[in-house]
C-alpha cells in the first residue's frame, strides 16, 4: 500500500495565532500619525492653551502683589525752648527782609581794648545762648583791611542793639567815647536799642551822655550777662 505523501503546510498556515496577532499590532502602530515636537520658539500662550486642553491647569502671569511699603513715621514734636517764635533760629526765615533777619548782628558789642577777654566772655554768653544770638566783636569780625571807623559804623548800623561795656578803661580811650557816641546817634529815639553794661565803677561814674538810660549793674555773680541777655531777646520781639 502506498504511503501518502504529506503536503507541506503554507507559511501563513504555519504561523501561529500568537504571531498573528502581534502582526496585526505592529501594523496598525506603524499607520498611526506621530506627534509633532513642540517647537521651543512657540508662543507661551499655545503651551498654556496645550496644557488646557489636556487636563492641566494653566500657569498665571499675574505678577505677584507688591508689598506695600511700610508707613513713614512721624517726627517728634519739637521741644519748646520758652522763647517767643520771634527768637526761634530753627524757625527763622534768613531770607525775609523784615524782623530780626532784616540785619546781620544782633548785638554789637563795643568795649576798650584792655577789656577784650570781659567782651569775649560776654559774647561767647550771647552767642551760647538758646536764642542764638549773632554778636559782632570787632577784632574777632571787622575785615582785615578795612578802616577802622567804617567798619564800627558799619557794624552799628547793621546790628539790632549795641552794648557798651563801660569800665575804667572804657572812660579813658577816646576811641570808646566815640563808639558810644556814635552808637547813640544810631538810634537816638529807640528804647532797648543801646544797652550799658557797667562794670567796676560807681554810679557817680555814670557817662552823663547816658544818663537818660537804665544801664546794667556788672556787680552781680554773672556780671550783669544774664540782663544783658534779656534786655535783647525783648528788644528782638519787638521787630516781629
């Protein structure tokens, strides 16, 4: 009997199920279109319209609140001196043309030669003072080189009162004699304006020129100062 010869199966037959299938899987991933790349030079707003779209929050561009700044503070009140405005240096207008900034010096103080250090002690009174005073002493302010009867009459006429030191050695220079006198005819009619301090004579050494003038005892602890220095902060709080 003749044997049957067998026929060899189709190679499509031969596979099995299994290859079949993962055929079939990689055909249909290799049809399917690929994403494209985004591109980095994009916009901002197609990614966040891209993350939208798929699920994702979109980022904020608000920019973040500025933090307020903190409150400025206040500056203390100031400390009253207990001198009238009148005499307030930090409140002076130097600029105005009228009041006490109307004129250079307050004070002008006129004294003999010998007596240098009791007039230096004297402004240096005035000047420490609380109202400030500006002094004019004349060797210490005359310009170098300017004559010596200009500048005092200079000085008188730009200072709001003259004090005359008057001492012994006041009474014997005729240069003083002439301070005085020309310190009268300065302001002959203005009461406070001229200011003797008399210090170390009696009151039968009064210049008789002066006697229609209270002057300043100097036989006090401070030398009559403090008298002086009210008699011009008065005078001054007459101008405003």
């Amino acid at each position: 009997m003749a044997s049957s010869s067998s026929v060899p199966a189709s190679p499509a037959q031969s596979k099995k199920p299994r290859d079949k299938i993962a055929d079939w899987l990689r055909q249909t991933l290799l049809k399917k279109p690929k994403k494209m790349p985004v591109s980095r030079e994009s916009h901002p707003s197609d990614v966040s319209q891209t993350a939208t779209q798929d699920g994702l929050p979109s980022p904020s561009c608000s920019s973040p609140p500025s933090r307020s700044s903190p409150p400025s503070r206040s500056s203390p009140p100031s400390r009253s001196s207990g001198l009238s405005p009148t005499l307030q240096p930090t409140h002076m207008d130097p600029s105005s043309s009228s009041g006490r900034w109307s004129k250079d010096y307050d004070v002008c103080v006129c004294h003999s030669e010998e007596d240098l250090e009791a007039a230096q002690e004297l402004v240096s009174y005035l000047e420490s003072s609380k109202a400030s005073l500006r002094c004019f002493l004349q060797l210490r302010d005359a310009t170098p080189g300017g004559a010596i009867v200009s500048e005092l009459c200079q000085a008188l006429s730009s200072s709001h009162c003259r004090v005359l030191l008057i001492t012994p050695g006041f009474l014997r220079d005729p240069w003083c004699k002439y301070q005085m006198l020309q310190a009268l005819t300065e302001a002959p009619g203005a009461e406070g304006c001229t200011i003797p301090l008399l210090s170390g004579l009696t009151r039968a050494a009064y210049p008789p020129e002066l006697r229609f003038m209270y002057y300043v005892d100097g036989r006090g602890q401070d030398g009559g100062f403090y008298q002086v220095k009210e008699a011009v902060i008065r005078y001054l709080e007459t101008l405003s």
